[in-house]
C-alpha cells in the first residue's frame, strides 16, 4: 500500500519553506497516518531534495496532518534553480511513499 | 440558507495575476454578491510593478488590470457589487486614475475608486541596524540592489474607503486574507480587538483568497479525485453571518466542488503551524476548524479563532540578484540517457577550461530527476530533455553559458535536438519585520 492509497496532499511554498498536508480520505485510517508518516520519515524521503529540518503539526478534527519542510527549494521561489521553484509537485511524489501494512 | 440574520455574500475573483477572467465575471451576474475580491498579488509581482513604475510612473500596476475591469467593473455596477483588489500592486493611485477613465469610457458615471498605500516603506529602512530575517545578513549587503521594500498592511486602509462609500478599492500589499476580512468588519462593525472574530474572517479569506483552488482546482489526479466539468472550474462564494460563522459554495452551473476534502487542502496551503496563522490583524487559530457538508457543494466552516498580534508587520524586500540562464536540449532514442550524460560532462569541461564563473549550476534530465532526486532503478526513458540552470552575476556570463548549450548541436553528442534559451534577471525577495506603528495607511479617491 502506498500513501496515495489512504491520503491527498497540498504543497504550498513560503520563501525557502514548504509546507505538505497530509489528509486522510477516511478518518479511520488517520491513526495510521500518525504512526507510519513521521516527520523522521518524510525528511528521509525528501532527503537530496529537502535539505532541512521536518516538522510536523496535526489536526485531528480534519484527520490531516502538515508537514513544514525547512531549506526546501534552493534558495527560495524568487531564487531558485529548480525545474519546479515552488515544491508545487513534491505532494504528489510523497504520495508515493510505501506504507508498512504488515500490522 | 438562514435569511432572517444579516449575511454577506463574497466571491473570490482571482487567485492570482494571471487568473482567468471568465469565472469572475460569471460570478458577479450570477452570485447575488455583496463583494468580490481580486486576489493578483505574488510575493516578488510587487517588485517586479516597482521596476516598471520606475520606468514609467503611470504604471506599476497589474498588467490584466484594463482586461479586468473592462469585464467586470460594468457588472459590478448593474449588479451592485463592491469590488476590492490589490492590483494596485506597486502603484495603487495610478491605478485607481485608470480604472476611473476606463469607468467613464465605458459610460459608467459617479464611480468613487479608491487607492490605498503607505505599503511602501523603502525610505523607512535602516540598512545598518536591520537584518534579513531568511539570510541573517545585514540589509548594509545589499543596499545598491534594493528596490522595494512593501509591508503587508492589513484591513484599515480598506476600512477608511468602505466607510467613505468606495465602489472599488485598489491597494498595494495587503496581506491576502485582509482584502477579505476588511468589508465583513465594516459591514458587521466587528471590533479590531475582536481576535476570534478577525480569525473566523481570516480563515474565511485564506480559504478564499486562491479562488478556483478551493473549488476542485489544483485537486483532481486523473484516477482517484475526481472533479467534473474541470474546463469550466467555478470560483467559490463563501456567505457569513455576523457571528462568524460561513459556509462555501459555488454557483449551480459552474464547473468543480466544494467538499470536505478540498476546503481541508486549502486551509491548510501555505500554512505552517495551524494554530498560528500570522496576519497583519490577527494570529488566527486553524488547529480546530471543522467543515460539514450541508448540501452538495456547500460546505459550513467553523472553529477557527484567533488571539492579538506581535505588533510587528513583515515588509518584503526586492532585490537584484542577478542573472539566471535556462538552457534545454532533447535527446531521444537509442542511449538518449547516455548521450545527455555526455552533455553534461562536456559543459562543464567548456566551463572549466574557459573559466566561466557561476554562482549555482543545475543539470536536469527531465524526465528523471528534474523535480525530485533520480529513482534507485528507474525506467529506461525513451526521450530526455537536459536541463541547464545557472546563476550568475552578469547578464554576459549567463548568455556565453547559453550558448554552450546550443552548440551541443554540432560540438556535442549525436542527434541533439530543440535548444531553447531563457535569460532572466532575479529579483528575489527577503523579509524583515518592523513596527506596525510606523505604517500608516493612506486612501486617495477619484472619479468617473
């Protein structure tokens, strides 16, 4: 099971930080969410294209959590080199991270 | 809906300068609007307004302005409906004097517009005292390369011209939620110490403030999401009662939705801590906002609250920062990989030996890891596009990198093919913060 198989997501970009929701499409699978989509794991996922610091805040009444990525766009939309200045496509690509449904 | 209270009805006109006009003004004819709101005003658009108005005083504003009005400002009229937008941008007097010619020439009389500025801080600066709050360096750094310098106000220059019977307000930096948040305090006379009422209206305008994107736009992904009627996206209406409470919606016949699931994905754009939104009138509360859906397509938005301020406004500085150069060629077929990776061994042989200086260089093969770091095991591609980003500090040294990349045609590797060259200039943009006490506000009105 993959990540875009229980949840959509949002980037949205303030100078060198994004920010990524995280939202589940049912709220029973939110405490999933919780457990496997860490800030320690989106920051290894992202790692060689984020560089910085993850946090992460949660919002139980939407079953949603944010995700605040640091030093994530080279420098900032105004001044980034990157194909994608805004992030605007990592939502998708962390949408592809591999859940572990073991248990 | 509940028509006994009093309610106000406000549509979203543009998420952006660029925005398409059609849906705006379907709105306007169709929305039984008290409002709408034009939202054209990027982080670094007010710098690059600021670059043409120094070229030529009577502009600076936004460049769909004319194209705008000339759609929508006859509307507003038949169907009373105050318009308020920060096209502005870098010269909100010049035009407010447009948009009062262009009224006149459309026949429509006695229009009172209003400009509201005093965003403008450049000359209160102090390049010696204060710091970036991105880089840390002292303003001192860069002080020949800065060209503007625009606090984000909020809601009281607006405030002044609603109350002064303004058809259309035209402002330079407003924070985006406050060209929102200002007529619901003026129609309600909500108090500017209210907090949780100024965070029900920020949470309001920051769902708002993107127009098409809360309606499905930005949301569909082919197979799973789905949203009708795409090519004729809606942009949404929100109605509110005095006490703060609103719902979202749409009209019937445009295309998109409204749910749960993309007022979940809008609130949450562009925010970081979800309980502390920061705006030059509030620090709203998201963290318990909830959304119920009450019929298909009206969404109810409630929870969100607020507490006061720091006293501070941020002020975005624009700077030149030189130059970037963008050059792409494709290569398809056979070893299509292979031969892109040779490019790029050749460009930077060329660069070495001619002692080129870049600040930042990026080579992208599109296709592969353009947008996000190369898979482990990725799929042989049929076709890449070799992507050359630099940044340098003169124009001249961008151009001679361009042009390393275009005579891969007969000095590089077989079948190269498609070169295309960009050279742009940066502006880019850092903050500071300063004190809210030292803006203020000024409003100008003028006439058809």
């Amino acid at each position: 099971m993959k990540l875009k198989d229980i949840a959509h997501s949002r980037t949205g970009d303030k100078g060198d930080i994004i920010n990524i929701s995280v939202i589940a499409f049912d709220e029973k699978d939110y405490p999933l969410l919780l457990e496997q989509v860490t800030s320690t794991k989106v920051k290894e996922f992202l790692g060689g294209t984020a560089l910085g610091e993850v946090t992460r805040y949660e919002l139980p009444t939407l079953a949603a959590m944010n995700f605040v990525v640091q030093k994530a766009l080279r420098g900032g939309v105004t001044r980034s080199l990157r194909m994608d200045k805004h992030g605007k496509t990592l939502s998708s690509i962390l949408l592809e991270m591999t859940m572990d449904t073991k248990h | 809906m509940i028509k006994q209270e009093k309610t106000i009805r406000i549509g979203s006109g543009a998420g952006y300068s660029g925005d398409r006009i059609e849906p705006a003004a379907d709105l306007i004819k169709e929305g039984d609007l008290d409002y709408i709101v034009f939202e054209c005003l990027a982080e670094r658009t007010i710098a690059l307004a600021q670059l043409q108005k120094m070229q030529d005083p009577t502009l600076g504003y936004d460049p769909l302005l004319e194209d705008r009005m000339k759609a929508c400002l006859p509307l507003c009229v038949s169907n009373s409906v105050k318009l308020i937008s920060n096209m502005g941008a870098a010269n909100p007097a010049a035009a407010a004097k447009k948009t009062a010619a262009l009224a006149k020439e459309l026949g429509l009389k006695k229009i009172k517009i209003a400009a509201v500025y005093g965003d403008d801080v450049i000359s209160m600066l102090n390049f010696n005292t204060q710091n970036f709050l991105e880089s840390g360096d002292s303003l001192s750094v860069l002080e020949d390369e800065i060209i503007s310098a625009n606090a984000y106000l909020g809601v009281e220059g607006i405030l002044m011209a609603l109350k002064e019977g303004a058809d259309v307000i035209l402002t330079g930096r407003v924070a985006d939620p406050s060209l929102f948040l200002a007529p619901l305090v003026h129609e309600f006379g909500w108090s500017l110490e209210n907090y949780p009422l100024l965070g029900k209206g920020t949470a309001l305008g920051h769902l708002m403030e993107c127009a098409g994107q809360v309606c499905g736009g930005y949301f569909a992904d082919g197979a799973k999401k789905k949203v009708s009627n795409l090519g004729n996206l809606g942009f949404p209406i929100a109605e509110i009662l005095e006490d703060g409470s609103f719902y979202i919606t749409k009209l019937k016949d445009a295309g998109g939705m409204v749910t749960t699931a993309t007022c979940k994905e809008q609130l949450l754009y562009e925010v970081h801590n979800p309980a502390e939104y920061l705006t030059p009138d509030v620090i709203a509360d998201f963290s318990g906002v909830s959304f119920q859906e009450l019929d298909k397509d009206i969404v109810k938005v409630t929870g969100a609250t607020g507490k006061p301020l720091t006293g501070k406004l941020k002020v975005s500085v624009g700077y030149r920062d030189g130059y970037m150069a963008d050059a792409q060629i494709s290569y398809g077929g056979s070893y299509a990989l292979e031969r892109s990776r040779l490019a790029i061994e050749i460009i930077k042989e060329r660069l070495r030996t001619k002692n080129l200086v870049v600040e930042d260089i990026l080579f992208d093969l599109i296709g592969l890891n353009s947008l996000f770091k190369e898979a482990t095991s990725p799929a042989i591609p049929q076709e890449i596009r070799l992507r050359v980003a630099a940044k340098t500090k003169t124009r001249e040294a961008a151009v001679q990198l361009l042009n390393e990349v275009e005579t891969l045609y007969t000095n590089g590797p077989a079948a190269g093919g498609g070169v295309s060259k960009v050279v742009t200039e940066i502006i880019a943009i850092q903050s500071i913060l300063i004190n809210k006490s030292k803006v203020a506000p000024k409003v100008e009105y003028f006439k058809s």
